[in-house]
C-alpha cells in the first residue's frame, strides 16, 4: 500500500496520536498548533471530542474547523513523519459533502460586502485630509 502512494521511507506505525497525525498531514504548521486545536474542540474523531493523545486509525473520520470552514476527511494512512505536500494528501481523503460544504460557504463569503477597516489614517487618507482642510 506504501509504494503505491509513492509515500517512500515512510513506515506504517500501528498507533499514531491525533496531533502527531495532523501535523503529518499538513493540518497545522506545528504541533503545538494541533495541540491547541485538538484542546479547544475543533477536531473530532468519529464525531467525538478527544485528548491530543488520542490514537487515531486507519478509516477514523476527522472533522476539522479551521476559521469558518469545516473539512471532513477519512484516515487512509498513518504516518509520523512530516513529508511533501503531495505525500501528505495522500494520508487522507476529503468527504464529497465537506467539499461542497467548503465551496458553497466560500461563495456565500465572497457574496459579503467588505467592511472597511477602522483605525488610523493612510498615508494617503491624511493627505486627502490636510488638503481639505487647508483649502477651506
């Protein structure tokens, strides 16, 4: 099964912890991330919520919430090492329903009207201002 997803080097352990999975798997950039993801509730395993430490298997189905979007995907291998980004997609696949679920949410997101952002002035907004209010 290994060399058939061309994942070169890479040994199938038995047991491999969720955070260690979803680094693996290019979820998260770090660990530390997947931690604290794992730890507040936004990835569950087979639509429960779990420990950092908790094994994940072959055929366990993840969701995980990343900022408005939720991707669903099933284990399909388990690895411990980081490797490629092609490497890495091939240790899951994404549900046909999350897929659609993701772009339809995107749509509706790029439908919204942008709220222009408060704060400080641009350089050039200040001299928009100046200028109006020198030449009054």
């Amino acid at each position: 099964m290994i060399e058939e997803n061309n994942l070169e080097g890479v040994v199938e352990p038995l047991r491999v912890r969720i955070d260690k999975w979803l680094w693996a798997a290019r979820f998260y950039k770090t660990r530390a991330l997947a931690i604290q993801a794992v730890e507040q509730g936004k990835v569950l395993i087979n639509a429960e919520r779990v420990r950092p430490a908790r094994a994940v298997r072959e055929g366990d189905t993840l969701s995980i919430r990343r900022g408005p979007y939720t991707t669903v995907v099933v284990v399909q291998v388990l690895s411990l090492r980081r490797g490629p980004a092609v490497n890495a997609q091939l240790l899951y696949a994404e549900t046909a329903q999350s897929v659609a679920a993701r772009q339809e949410l995107a749509e509706r997101l790029a439908l919204q009207p942008r709220v222009a952002p408060g704060g400080r002035p641009t350089k050039r907004a200040r001299r928009q201002i100046t200028r109006f209010t020198d030449s009054a």
